[in-house]
C-alpha cells in the first residue's frame, strides 16, 4: 500500500493530480484510513498507469474515465490498441527526423511523401480513440486492427476530401470536427429519436399550408438538431438530398410512409422546400 505523498513520487504526479483525480472520480484511493490517510494498491498503480497512457493519445480526462469504467474494459486490449498508435505515431515522426538530418547534412532532399495524409491519418486516429469501447471494438473485429481501419479509410481520399469541401467548406474545418469529442451512443440516440419526434409533429399539421410558422420552426428545429446527428458545420447539401429524396425517390416515400402514415414524408418534403428556396 502507499500514501499518496509515496504515489505522487514513484509515479511523478503530483499531489494535486492526484487529488483532483480522486474529485471527479478517475481514480479513487483504494481505501482512506481513520487518520484521513488516502491508500493505494498496486490495482490503484494499474489504474493510475492505464490513464497516463490515455493521456499520451490527447484524451480527455471524462473520456479515459468513460473508458476505464466501462463494464467490459480490457486493460490488456487497450494498451494493445494504444501501442499500436503510438508506434505508427513514431515511425512517422522518425521518417520526419531523418529527413531533418538529411537536410542539415546539405542534402537537397524534395520528399514531401513524409508529409502526405499525416493530419488527416491524426485526426483519424484521435476520432478512433475517442469512440466508446464497443464501436472501437466493432471497428477492431471489421478490420482486424486499427491502423487496417484507417488504411481503408485513406483509400477513399478523394472522396473524403469532396465530402468535406461539401460539407464543411474545407479540408481544415472537417480534420478539426474529426478531432471534437464524438457523441455517445446514448446521445445520438436520444437525437436521432429527437428527430423522429420533429418529424412526427410536422406530420401532425398534415393537410395545411406548410408556410404556417409552426411547420417552419420545426423545420429550423429539424436543421439544427440534424446538424447534431450528422455532425457537419453545412447541414444545407445534406438537406438538399433529404429533400429529393423526399420529393422524388419512390423506394423512400414508400418506406417513410409506411412509418408516418401516406403523403407524409411529401408534405415534409414540401415543408422543408418552403423553408429554403434554394433546395431546387
């Protein structure tokens, strides 16, 4: 057992880490003694070591304590996953400092391969870490591994960099929401039921004039929370497609009919026209 003035030194936090750790519930002493000592265990050192190597990958404390706390957390997979990302990371920034040395030797060295795909590969990689278990483990057993699931996803670069211009004006700007904390499963769940919901309201005006200001505000309601689910800066293209599809695919009319009732998802459709003119 140690104190945490022992912990604070053999592991290099320092107190006040330490403390706050055990405020938000990160890490907790394995005990407190009569006296107020804080005790902890080598299940404590375990624990404390799990999360400085989250900390290496940029995370989040309330993430790394989702994580650790999760039911079927494997501390043995984990560091798999993290020494794996961190390889990738060092061989990349080795590739960088031998080109440095070249360079300072008086080599004319042009190689801008080094450079290629790092940001966006990062921001990948950062999305990645910051899934909850499950989905990181849906994406493992896909892909037999991490570094498997973002090689499959560069191949589709040129898309991806369509998509983002599209979607979010630039390249930056998509790299940059890549590396925002992503939803819970939890809370794009409650969204997407929140969209249902709007939908089902919008339904409910079925047989009026879609300028009724109550139809239009759920439509601005619509936008914003699908900004949410989806994730993007722009929700106007994607609106867009919602739209035609709405209006024109016979397959989804069908299929959104069947669950809000017949012409439903036309009159939707209609709505969402007269909230932007610019869908045509």
């Amino acid at each position: 057992m140690m104190t945490i003035h022992e912990l604070a030194n053999f592991s290099g936090n320092s107190i006040r880490t330490l403390h706050y750790y055990d405020k938000i519930g990160l890490l907790k002493p394995h005990c407190i003694e009569l006296n107020g000592y804080r005790k902890y265990n080598e299940d404590s050192l375990r624990r404390l070591q799990q999360i400085m190597f989250f900390k290496e990958m940029d995370l989040p404390l309330e993430k790394i304590k989702s994580i650790l706390n999760q039911p079927g957390f494997d501390q043995k997979e984990a560091i798999r996953d993290q020494k794996e990302l961190l390889t990738a990371k060092r061989n990349r920034l080795t590739k960088l400092i031998e080109q440095m040395e070249q360079i300072l030797k008086g080599n004319n060295t042009m190689d801008f391969s080094v450079f290629e795909h790092n940001e966006l590969e990062e921001a990948f990689r950062s999305r990645i870490m910051q899934l909850d278990p499950k989905l990181q483990n849906e994406l493992i057993d896909k892909y037999g591994n991490v570094e498997a699931c973002i090689e499959s996803m560069m191949k589709n670069e040129a898309t991806i960099k369509e998509s983002a211009l599209k979607y979010y004006g630039s390249l930056e700007k998509y790299i940059e929401s890549l590396k925002q904390a992503p939803l819970t499963q939890e809370g794009m769940g409650k969204l997407q039921l929140k969209l249902d919901g709007i939908v089902k309201q919008i339904v409910s005006y079925k047989g009026e004039e879609v300028s009724n200001p109550e139809i239009q505000k759920l439509v601005v309601e619509w936008k914003i929370t699908a900004q949410k689910v989806f994730q993007i800066e722009d929700i106007t293209e994607l609106f867009r497609q919602i739209y035609h599809a709405y209006m024109e695919s016979k397959e989804v009319i069908k299929a959104m009919d069947e669950i809000y009732g017949e012409g439903s998802i036309v009159f939707v459709g209609k709505a969402m026209e007269y909230n932007d003119i610019y869908l045509l």
